[in-house]
C-alpha cells in the first residue's frame, strides 16, 4: 500500500467519524461536503438531493462565501452533468467541465469551475443525493503556480480520488440514511405524545371543566330560594376548579420537550431557531459559548421564555433580524433574545393590559431563581434578557 494511499484512507476514516457524530438531516449534509473537500483537495464542495420537481429539496455547498452563494442567485435545476449523475447514477470525472457537452453555463456570480469530479449518493436504487467537487488543489511547489484558483493552472481528479470519493459517498449514504429516520423518528415520537396529551386532557380536565359548568348552573339556579344549598354548590365548583387547574399544570409539565432531555438546551434552541429561520422572512441566528449543564427546570424556564420572546418578535415587531445568544453567566447562564423591530415602551404596554407574554416570562424566571430584563423603545428593537443561577 502506497504512503498517499494509506494517508488517503486514514482521511477517510476521519471523515466517517465526522459524519456518524451527527443526526440532523442537514448538519449531516454539511459534514459530508466539508470532509469531501478537504480530502479531495477541491477548491469547491457540493451536495445535492434531489426533489420530485425537477430542482434540489436540499443544496449544501463549500468552499463559496455566504455573500457569493447569495449572489448566485435560486438553487440550481437539475440539469446537465448533475441530472445525468442523479438520473443514471453513475460517477463523473471531466478535465474540464465546461467542455462538456452537456454544460449549460451558469450565473454570472457563480465561480468558474474546471476540473470536475462527481459521485452518487446512493442508498440501493434511491439516489439520495449528488455529490461533486472542482478545481484540485495541490501543495505549492517552488517556481509553480498554485493550482485551484480560478485563473490558474489544473491539477485535475484522479483515479485514486474517484476510489476515496466512492468510498466516502458510500458511507455519507448511510449517515444521510440514519439521520433521515433519526428525524422521521423524532416526529413520530413528537405526534405520538401530543395524541396522547390530547387524549388525557379530554378525558381528565374536559370532564371536570364540564362538570364545574354544571355546579355552577346549579348555583345560580339556587341562589335566590336556597342561599345555603347555593353556597355548597359553590365550593363544589371551587374545588372542581382546583383539581382542573392542577390537572392542567401536570399536562403542562408533560410537555417538556423530548429533544431538551435528549439533546440539551443548546441543540433543541439551536434546531428550533433554524426551524423559525427558513419559516419567516426575518434572518433568526442562534449562538453559543461556554454552557455547561443546568437543572432541568432552569433549562427548561430558559426555552420557554426563549420560544415566547422569538414569538414576539417574529409576529408583531416586523424584526429584519432575530439573534438568540445563550452565554455562561457564572455557573448559571445568560439568554438574550434581541430584533431590529418596531420597540414598544414598557411602561406603557403595562398600564395599556397588553402583556406580550412578559408577565409569564416573568414568572417562569423567578419560579427557577432566575430574573428578566426587558429593553425596548419605539423604533430601536427589543431586547428579552433571561439569567439563571445554574446549580
């Protein structure tokens, strides 16, 4: 076995441990793109997967800046040298790309891409995906240009890498696999739970909700010509609605969120603002640095408040952007959800009864020995500030 070959492999096995640490669809994605690259020595990284329509559902890249992905423009087609990979399944490697005849040009932003190399993403007959890289690199040698760039000389793919690439794309099919029912999983567990919620509430708070309607009707039926039997219907329906509401406090805590046990806080904020960021014009991001571990119920109080500021921001500030920051505070931790929106005046949302949800917010970080913090002003955006104390 050659040096570059067994290199080549040690690469590989790299890659498929990147690629086995996660279970999200696109985090899953993106690591097969960046490992790709790296051990291909492409300049550029791709994946597609493909849609029922004729375009990708899904399109990862590497190696592009966000700004030059913006100015690309809409994903691409399936078309040319991609479709025929997805359509025949079958690998691609071109000297140059653009001397196919099956190219079809590209955006005027798009960078300009020579030798090519492309792989199937396979699961069986599935085409999961397609897989491609361009312009090889290669280490710099005295008194040669460096290859790679766009204006500069190519290196062009190699038998070798097609054999590294088919590898990798073989085991990316695996990972793409399991992350996909890991998902439709997670689903299944989430609809599952909420019949079962639903179920209960109906059968436990639904009927004492009822039967508190009655007691009540009975009551104000008596209260003129039986003052006394009134009175007793009255702490009957007391004591009804003292056993919905704790009927409804025990469905409420049920509801804590399986991926915050599974996942941790910093995951289930991460996976929930990327959610709210492909559904809604505003661009919502998420950060976060140095969190340890904190008691269930701070961590559950701080997605909680989480969940009601990014409600408020993305449906009544009219926010251009949203940013989630989860910082450690001591040995408890920070949240700050803050939007460029329209602001409000605090004091006057108060005398004027309208909550925002603030009141609850409120009380979820005091009931964890928490505090709130609410900065905003008409015009200057919003700032929700949460702090727990760890434990």
């Amino acid at each position: 076995m050659t040096t570059g070959h067994r290199s080549g492999l040690t690469a590989v096995s790299t890659a498929l441990l990147a690629m086995s640490r996660h279970l999200q669809v696109h985090d899953v994605l993106k690591t097969i793109v960046v490992s790709a690259r790296e051990l291909l020595g492409a300049r550029y990284a791709a994946l597609g997967v493909p849609d029922d329509h004729g375009g990708f559902a899904q399109f990862v890249v590497d190696g592009v800046s966000d700004e030059q992905w913006k100015a690309i423009g809409p994903l691409p087609r399936q078309h040319g040298v991609l479709a025929a990979m997805i359509q025949q399944a079958t690998p691609e490697r071109l000297a140059d790309v653009r001397a196919d005849p099956r190219f079809g040009g590209w955006p005027a932003a798009h960078p300009n891409m020579r030798d090519f190399i492309g792989m199937p993403v396979a699961d069986g007959d599935e085409i999961l995906g397609a897989l491609f890289l361009a312009n090889k690199k290669r280490p710099d040698r005295a008194g040669e240009p460096p290859c790679g760039l766009e204006d500069a000389p190519t290196c062009g793919f190699t038998a070798e890498d097609q054999e590294l690439l088919s590898v990798l794309a073989q085991h990316a099919a695996i990972a793409l696999t399991n992350a996909r029912l890991y998902e439709r999983s997670r689903e299944l567990t989430i609809a599952e739970e909420r019949a079962r919620l639903s179920h209960e509430l109906h059968d436990a708070v639904a009927q004492k909700l009822f039967s508190l309607r009655l007691t009540a009707q009975a009551a104000a039926a008596l209260v003129d010509r039986d003052p006394a039997r009134a009175k007793e219907e009255l702490h009957e329906a007391a004591r009804l609605a003292a056993e919905a509401t704790d009927e409804l406090r025990a469905a409420v805590v049920e509801l804590r969120p399986a991926g915050l046990d599974e996942d941790g806080l910093v995951a289930t904020l991460r996976t929930q603002v990327q959610v709210l960021d492909r559904a809604h014009s505003a661009k919502v991001t998420f950060a976060s640095h140095g969190i340890r571990a904190l008691p269930a119920a701070q961590e559950e109080a701080l997605l909680r408040v989480a969940q009601e500021a990014l409600h408020n921001a993305l449906r009544h500030s009219g926010a251009d952007r949203v940013q989630v920051t989860l910082t450690r505070a001591g040995q408890g931790a920070a949240l700050c959800v803050a939007d460029d929106g329209c602001g409000f005046e605090p004091e006057a949302v108060r005398k004027a009864g309208r909550h925002l949800g603030l009141v609850s917010m409120r009380d979820r970080a005091s009931g964890v020995g928490g505090s709130l913090t609410v900065t905003s002003e008409p015009g200057l955006g919003t700032a929700i500030e949460m702090e727990v104390p760890g434990g």
